[in-house]
C-alpha cells in the first residue's frame, strides 16, 4: 500500500491586475500517494528549493492561463509553478529513478506528479555547488544571460555593456560574464547597497542607483563617453529611452525583461526608437526555453568559473512554503538582495 502523506501548497485565488499581492495566494493543506499511478509516464518530485521569477507574475494576470514560452497553466484556485530543484520518488518515465536530483517545471508545493518533459535536467553536479544554485546560476537565470549576452548580444572581446537591474539573478550574472571577456561593465540598480553590491561583490567597473539620476541620459554620457555596444535590457521605459541616445552604431540590444512596466495601465512610451535605424541597433527579445539546448555548453562554461572563484553568485533564501507568497511579491518591489530563491524542504 502507497505512503499517503501531507501535501502543502501554495494557491492562486484569482486572476491578479498588475503586481500580486500576498492576499492573492493563500496555503492549503491536502494529501498526496507517494506512488506515480499505473501506466503513467509521469514523475512524482519532492521539492526542495523553488525559484521566484519574474515571469510568474505574467501567469497570474492571465485569465487565459498559459504562458507561451514554459508552457505552465495557472487555475485559480490550484497550486502556482515555476522553476525548481526535487528528488525524484517515483517515476514512470524510464528516463528517471528514485533518488535523482533534477531541477525544471514543478508547482509551489511539497510533493508534485509533473509530465516527464517538464524536467530540464538531472542534476549531476553537486561537489562543493549548493544545490539552490540550480534554480540560478546552473540554472533557467544562468542560461538566460548567457544566451542573451553571447548568442543575442554577440558580445565581442573589449565591449562597453550596460546592465540594467544588475543585482538581479540574471543581472549579476551578465556583468560578470562579461568581465570574463574583458568588457567594460556598468550596472544600475535600485539602492546604495546593490551598487555596492555590483561594484564589490560582482567585480563592475561602474554602477550607479537610477533613482538617485535625474537625468538617465546624462548618467549614461558620463559611464559610456565613448557610448554602448551592449545593453542587457531587464526594465523598460525611461532607462531604454536613455540608453538609446547612448548606443554606440550597430550596437545590439537583448530584451530579457522590461519590469518598470509590467504594473502600469499606461505603459510609457519610447521617444528613441528612431536611433534603432540611424545607428543600426540590433533588439532582440528572447526566452530561456529559445535556448535550452545550450546547456551542456553553458554548464561548461560556468562550472569551471564558479568553482575557481572567477564568479559568485549572491542568493535571498526564504524558509518554508508559508513565506511563499510574501517572497514572490517582494520581487516586484526590490526587496529582495540577489536570486529569490524558497527553501522548501531540506537536502
């Protein structure tokens, strides 16, 4: 007879405007069998860490439910999903056991039965990496800067780049990358200690708070005289505007996010968009699932970095799924110092 044992979950209560809230989601208690049903091809998952994207919040003001690029459904009233790291319990899919570690495509909850093709990967790689890295670094953010910096932005050896949200789990990430290739790197960020963060923890050359700039332009003239090749865009509006004027002739763009604007009912307009033609700029919005088949490449590359100390990698880790909910929103807001990262049961 099957193990049945407590399943605690994260829910959505219904379809969100703008940013969530805390009171969008509530925690229900149920109960799971710990036995994939027969015939089944699917994966049972006990989660142990998940990860708090951006994107998420897409899903949550989508009545239709569906995200094109991962694929995940929201129904009011069921467990939210997102990116995670489990241990596999039972499997009918040939291609995993009991015991294997794998990060992918789970739900906000304790134990999760998911379609085999929701697993990105088994985890191999565990000798001195925490295995939280792999909601991160080794994981969905990791590959999404490296293929926006280097397959997107085609950076070259010796080019000015400009990171916007830097201290982010995909911002810290590209700046570094981009030290590796001897760039010049500046950052901006939403407060003191994430500049500082930027400039003594991830090795930019600059970086500066946005809020305390009156004037976008004026800041980017005195970072980038010379102006940019690259501009990693996380945030949208005034800053794309700014960094327009500032682009250096055929520069290039990679579009991962645009966050200033995704809780407004007017979205702000881009006066710039005719520098894109004289200057002959390259933008380019792209998904992390538009590369995943770069990740045997990109684990290549980052495992040896990371394990010499030629890059860090700074986490926000929240403890238990009740505090779910207030670590997602907190994203939106900027509270959050590095990868968001929820801790759900231990190693």
């Amino acid at each position: 007879m099957a193990e049945v044992v407590r399943n605690k979950r994260v829910v959505l209560r219904n379809y969100v405007t703008g940013f969530p809230k805390e009171s969008d989601m509530e925690i229900l208690e149920g109960t799971i069998t710990l036995k994939v049903p027969e015939g089944s091809k699917e994966v049972l998952l006990k989660n142990l860490y998940l990860s708090c994207d951006p994107f998420m919040r897409n899903l949550m003001n989508k009545p239709q439910g569906t995200d094109t690029s991962s694929g995940l459904t929201y129904t009011s009233g069921s467990a939210i999903g997102g990116f995670g790291v489990s241990k596999v319990i039972d499997s009918g899919s040939p291609d995993y056991k009991y015991g294997d570690l794998v990060w992918g495509l789970t739900k906000w909850e304790e134990y999760s039965l998911v379609p085999s093709s929701q697993i990105i990967s088994k985890i191999q790689h565990t000798d001195g990496v925490p295995l939280s890295y792999y909601t991160g670094i080794l994981g969905m953010p990791g590959v999404t800067a490296y293929a926006g910096l280097f397959e997107v932005g085609s950076l070259q050896k010796g080019e000015r780049v400009f990171v916007s949200a830097a201290s982010g789990a995909v911002g810290q990430l590209v700046g570094q990358f981009a030290k590796l290739t001897d760039c010049y790197v500046v950052g901006s960020a939403g407060s003191k200690d994430k500049v500082d963060l930027l400039k003594n923890k991830f090795g930019f050359d600059e970086g500066f708070n946005y809020k305390e700039e009156p004037d976008l332009n004026a800041a980017l003239k005195r970072y980038f005289p010379e102006g940019i090749d690259v501009y990693f865009e996380n945030v949208g509006g005034k800053t794309l505007d700014a960094v327009l004027l500032n682009m250096r002739v055929q520069g290039r763009i990679p579009a991962c996010g645009m966050i200033s604007q995704y809780n407004l009912t007017q979205p702000e307009g881009v006066t710039n968009l005719a520098n894109i033609v004289y200057k002959k700029i390259r933008m380019q919005g792209f998904h992390f699932f538009d590369y995943v088949n770069l990740y045997p490449k990109f684990l290549e590359f980052v495992l040896s970095h990371l394990k010499e100390g030629k890059i860090v990698y700074v986490e926000d880790i929240a403890e238990g799924l009740e505090n779910g909910p207030a670590a997602l929103v907190g994203l939106f807001s900027g509270r959050n110092f590095g990868k968001q990262v929820l801790l759900v049961a231990p190693e």
